[in-house]
C-alpha cells in the first residue's frame, strides 16, 4: 500500500501527489480518502468490478446503495435522469456543510451501487483534495465511509487503514476530519423532498428552504 501524505512538507504540487491516486483509481482499484466529512473509501463509481470490491472489502449487504462523490452537477449529469431544481438550490444553501442528495439513475450506472434501487446518492464534494482528485479522474467515486460495515466511520487515515489494508492499493492522509456527523441524505426522487437520514444539515433547515413548513 503506498500512502501519499498532504500534511508533510513537499516541493511538489497536489495535483502532483495525487496521481498515484487518481491512476489506481482508474485501475479498479481502492483508495482512501478525506472528505468533508470522514474518510471515504474510493473507487470508479463506474466501475462494476470496482463498486465490487468495494462491498466485499467493508462486507456490506450489496443491496444496500453507497454514496457518489462528484466535482459538480455538471460530472453527475451523465449518470442520472435529471438534477432537480431543488437540488441545487439545497446545494447552493447549505452544501458546504454536507448534503447527499438520492436522484433517479441513468439506466448506464452499475447495478451494484445503485442496489438495485434505481436511485443513486449523490454528494458535490466540497474537501479541496476531493476536488483536484476528482478532476484528475474525471468520472464519479463511490463515497462511502472508509471502514468494516458495523465500526464507527474514521476520522482520520490510520483508523482507516486499520480495518481496511489488504484491500487498499493507496491512502492519502490529509487532516483529520471535525465533522462528528455524516452528511445529511434528502430523496428528491418522490412528489416532494423527504428526509433519509438526519446529518451535518438540519431536516428543519431543509424543509424551510423548500417551503415545507
């Protein structure tokens, strides 16, 4: 496992020390991540071999959906039905503080990250490294958070790491993560917005933007 440290002085730019990532990545394989929450476990959200292996290395029901990471709603168009005009309001609001919003799939996605569900979670990443990662690659991660299914979400690389190392071709450690909470998961696929799990956006903030209440 190579381990790409964005703590540690370097003469070399980000997006330089980011390649090693973005190229295994590519290659199917399983990267650990910062995001804007807790580290992540990434793979071509493309990828069916990849969303695979991500669902054997966290032993995760694969009828259960993971979260997509993208640079914009511009990268995600391609893979789903439509971005919701309340989407990206929700996003203008209060993305920055972590929102995943549930969306109709594109009938193109791998089956396995959408569980079957045709539905897929998607989060506009706002973490900086993220974003020059995701440029680099130029299509979708998988999002979901970087441990064994059951074991609390790691705030940093090590606990990552930890649970996860057989399976991992590269981790990048950034800082550790302040979050203390998941990203917030509104469904935008019904009549109107519902709430899937309550996180770093309060559902009460949320159904007063969209003049739920």
């Amino acid at each position: 496992m190579k381990e790409i440290d964005l703590t540690a002085r370097s003469d070399e730019s980000r997006k330089e020390l980011l390649q090693p990532a973005a190229l295994a990545i590519k290659d199917g394989h399983l990267v650990i991540v910062p995001t804007s929450t807790y580290y992540a476990l990434a793979a071509d959200a493309t990828n069916p071999a990849a969303v695979r292996r991500v669902f054997s290395a966290k032993k995760r029901d694969p009828s259960k959906p993971l979260i997509v990471l993208v640079d914009s709603f511009q990268m995600v168009k391609s893979y789903v039905r439509e971005v919701p005009a309340a989407a990206k309001e929700l996003d203008w609001r209060f993305g920055g503080k972590g929102l995943t919003y549930v969306l109709e799939a594109s009938p193109g996605l791998p089956e396995e990250l959408t569980g079957g569900t045709g539905t897929v979670a998607v989060r506009v990443e706002r973490n900086e490294v993220l974003q020059e990662l995701l440029g680099l690659i130029g299509r979708p991660i998988t999002g979901t958070s970087a441990n064994v299914e059951g074991k609390p979400a790691p705030a940093n690389v090590d606990q990552a790491v930890a649970g996860l190392r057989d399976w991992i071709e590269v981790a990048v450690r950034g800082w550790p993560s302040k979050a203390g909470a998941p990203t917030t998961i509104v469904d935008l696929t019904g009549e109107k917005p519902s709430l899937v799990r309550e996180g770093t956006v309060p559902w009460d903030d949320l159904e007063a933007a969209l003049g739920l209440t």
